[in-house]
C-alpha cells in the first residue's frame, strides 16, 4: 500500500436516539467508500461534545479517509459523491449533519 497523501475528513453529528441504527448504517458505508479507487484505508473516531462545548443530545464522529491522491478525491466527488451522501439523507432526514474536508498531509511523523 502506499502511503497516503490526502485525508479527506467527513465531521458528523448524529442525533443521540438514532445513533445506534446510524452507526449500522455507517459501516458498510466506509466500506464501500473503500472500494472506490485510491482510498486506501479509513479511521473512525468519536469526539466528545464536551471538549466541542455542544450541549445537544448528539453523538459526535469523525472519519477519516485515507487517499492516494488528489486525482482519487477529485474522481470521487465527481462520480460517487452525490449517490454516496444522498444515501444517508434519505435514510436518515434531519437527524444529523456533516461537514467535510480534504487536507493535504504535510509531513508525517512516526
């Protein structure tokens, strides 16, 4: 595997009741994501909204992708992301929100 280049990094914050069906969801989710050409591995993470000072009754995650390439980001949002993120819209309408983000890995330190 080489190493990668890119994070693209996707921010939710998902209504606490519907957490554990969202989280189902999410799974394959990532893993289809990983499918796609130059993503070559994926992080899961969950913040705490009390170091975000949010107050609301949410679960707050964080994923970040791993790409190859800039090409492999660009490929993505021009073939698969509308599907992708009308995927969760629909099954889940209202009962969280994303942002988004791709950063450029400076340097790596081990």
């Amino acid at each position: 595997m080489s190493n990668p280049t890119f994070v693209y990094e996707v921010n939710l914050s998902v209504q606490t009741e519907h957490a554990d069906k969202f989280s189902i969801w999410l799974k394959p989710h990532i893993q289809e994501m990983l499918s796609f050409d130059g993503f070559l591995k994926a992080h899961w993470y969950r913040r705490q909204p009390i170091e975000e000072n949010n107050n609301e009754d949410v679960v707050l995650w964080t994923v970040h992708y791993h790409l190859r390439h800039r090409q492999d980001f660009d490929n993505y949002c021009t073939q698969h992301a509308d599907r992708m993120r009308a995927d969760g819209l629909q099954r889940f309408p209202g009962i969280f929100s994303a942002t988004r983000r791709l950063l450029d890995i400076h340097q790596d330190f081990i």
